[in-house]
C-alpha cells in the first residue's frame, strides 16, 4: 500500500461514488480579475461572479478497506464537517502504472487507457514573475522570485478534455452543476441549462472541459487517484508557471512578443471577432481557427512538450490567492494562505486579449464558479516528495 497526501490505496478494486458538490449560490453579479479589477478591456473579457460562502472549499478524498478489502468507504469534506458519501454499484478494475523515481523528463505515459496523458517534467528552478518592464505587466506579477522545483512531477500534455471528464461524470454521477457563466448575447452572463457538456458553443470530446469549478477540478483529481491509486491533484501556482515557461524567460514560451500566437495559442484573434463583430476587446488580428475553445492540442507544444498552456481555457491551480508574491513558496508548493474562498486561474483562453496570454499574467476567481472559459489540466506526483 502507497500512501500519498490525503489518500489511501487499499485495494486492487474500488467502487465509483457519486458525490453532488451542488449549485453555488449566485450573488451579485460581480466581475473577476487579477487585480481586483473587472476583466473587461484589455484585461481579457472574462467575466463571473464573486461567490460568497463557496461551497466544498476544502475537499479531499480518504480511501479505507472495509473488513473483506473489496469496497473502499469515500469521505469528503466539506469545509469543516466529513461526510461519507454513497456507495456505487460497479467496481472496476484498478489500473496503475507507477513511474520510477527516476522517471526521465519528456517521457509521457498515461495510468489508464480515459486518464489524461502525462508527461514528466523535470526538477529544477525558474523565476517567478514578470520583471518591471514587461510589456502588459501588471502589479501581481512580482516581485519576481527564484523557486525550486526540487522533484521531478508530471503534468497533463493537455488540458482534461470533455471525454476525460465525462468519464468521471459517467462512473460516479457527479453533478457538475447547471448553471455557467457564457458569452452569449453579446454580453457574459451566468445561464441556466449550461454546463461542461453545453458552454454555449460547439465541442467535440477532445475539446477543453469548460464551465467546471476549481471544486469540479479537484473532485476529478481526487477520483482519478482513486482509480489509478496514484496522486493526482492541481499543479500549484508555481508549478503551473515553471512548466508553462519550460526553461524561457521571455513573457511568451515562444517570444517576448505576440506576434505568432495564432501559431502557438488559442486566444481572442481575426476568428472570434468574425463570430461576434461587436466583441468590445482587443483581438489578434491574425487567424488561430477557433472562435471559442480548440480541441487540446492543436497549437505548438512548449519546449518540454505540453499543449495550450497559453490560451484555451483557463486553468484552475491549486493555490490560494494572494496580490503579491511576498512571503510566498519557494519550493514549489502551493500557497495554502491567503484569500482561500478564490483561487489562482493561469495562462488565458480562448477569449483572452494578447496582453494576458502571457507566462506571468495570473488572474483568480471564486472556487464555486463555472465560466465558459475556464477549464483546468492536472498535475500528478512520482515520488511522496513531488
Ligand atoms: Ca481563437
Ligand atoms: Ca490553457
């Protein structure tokens, strides 16, 4: 038996269990940002609402054998309270298989034939952060830091797709929700009857899971561990961005400048401004081929292999969030302090404006939300220390 952070492996079988984090009060209709700002402008035309008292902040998945070993009892808690959720029907068989320590960069691998296809990023350090003269920066992005990344780690070559999450929704009856913020109308604006199978577009399996929650996100990691019996979760804020730059300092893994996104990145471009003439924000004028999200993949890959990082749908990270990178981790941990009830959002989508499809550019929004443009890709340890 392995014993990974927060879950137990304890049996060759398990049973799928379907677990509802419910429907997020709406408040308000406020606007999310890096900075406090609405995302409206130049800031990348995202738009949600603030949610108060987000529902299933905290959540982790605890796997216990039962007396016979063949049934494994799910706990999830919420905020302060445990609770076991229902027993499904169905075990399945549980697929591992476990990289070596000395799991060699570059090399890709998936634990089961639906799991997110992997690949091993290597230890190392990178500075965190913009300098002061970056184009587009803004007063998060700094100070700028050295972190060490001191374990090699795996993360998703793309982002989990609509068939990867349907997976987990077809083998627990995970609710993840009815109700979505969409750019529809002209205007961005929380709709019922949208989801991760309906964002207000068209999608194939292999295109971005959109309008999941970051408490979405960490109900599919917790369930991908408990299929593979590996450690899955989020790739910490500093994670993200190490693996995003792949050894690059310029604001772009491609470039200082925009100039090439449409051959790298999904972004707002000539595309989704023939989709909706009257977009207010600002467009490459180039063609990437995408209106609204692509299927994974489709861009250049960075230097070490990893799809979309810039562009797509935003991805949910681990941490919580904080203005400035002060007094933050240094080894690559996640940032468990700060504004908790939101949660750091990397790398800009599908309806992002150049100036946010950049390596540092960070923004954030309520752990309960779902939006159109946000997605997310999943980390996965190799060792106890990753
Ligand atoms: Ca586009
Ligand atoms: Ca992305």
């Amino acid at each position: 038996m392995r014993r990974w952070r927060g879950v137990t492996t304890a049996a060759e079988t398990l049973q799928t269990l379907p677990y509802d984090a419910g429907e997020p009060e709406n408040t308000s209709a406020g606007t999310i940002s890096g900075d406090g700002k609405p995302m409206g402008g130049d800031r990348g035309g995202m738009s949600g609402s603030m949610l108060t008292g987000a529902a299933c902040v905290g959540f982790a998945l605890l796997a216990g054998a039962s007396a016979a070993g063949s049934e494994l009892g799910v706990a999830v808690i919420v905020g302060n309270r445990t609770e076991t959720v229902a027993h499904g029907a169905a075990p399945m068989v549980h697929q591992t298989a476990q990289r070596p320590a000395d799991a060699q960069p570059g090399e890709r691998f998936r634990d089961c034939p639906d799991c997110p296809q992997m690949v091993v990023v290597p230890a190392g350090s990178h500075r965190m952060g913009s300098p002061s003269w970056e184009r587009g920066r803004t007063g998060d992005e700094g100070p700028v830091h050295e972190v060490k990344i001191g374990a090699p780690f795996a993360l998703g070559v793309f982002e989990v797709t609509v068939a990867e999450f349907g997976r987990f929704v077809d083998e627990t009856g995970y609710s993840a929700g009815s109700r979505c913020f969409t750019y529809e109308g002209g205007k961005w604006k929380e709709g019922r009857r949208r989801g991760w199978r309906n964002p207000g577009f068209g999608q194939s399996g292999g295109h971005p899971a959109a309008c999941v929650s970051w408490d979405d996100a960490q109900a599919y990691a917790a369930w991908l561990s408990l299929k593979t019996g590996e450690r899955y979760r989020l790739p910490s804020e500093s994670e993200w961005e190490y693996a995003a730059r792949a050894g690059t300092s310029t604001s772009r893994y491609w470039a200082d400048s925009e100039s090439g996104q449409c051959r790298h990145a999904n972004g707002a471009d000539a595309s989704l401004k023939g989709r909706y003439p009257d977009w207010p924000w600002t467009v490459m004028s180039c063609q990437d081929g995408q209106a609204h999200t692509a299927p994974v993949g489709g861009h250049e890959a960075n230097g070490w292999g990893l799809h979309d990082m810039l562009g797509n749908v935003w991805e949910w990270t681990e941490d919580c969030w904080n203005a400035s990178y002060e007094a933050g981790p240094l080894d690559g941990a996640a940032w468990g302090h700060g504004d908790c009830a939101v949660r750091v959002l990397r790398g800009g989508s599908w309806e992002s404006t150049p100036s946010a499809l950049r390596t540092a550019f960070r923004v954030r929004n309520s752990a309960g939300d779902r939006n159109s443009s946000i997605g997310f890709r999943v980390a996965r340890m190799l060792t106890p220390e990753s």
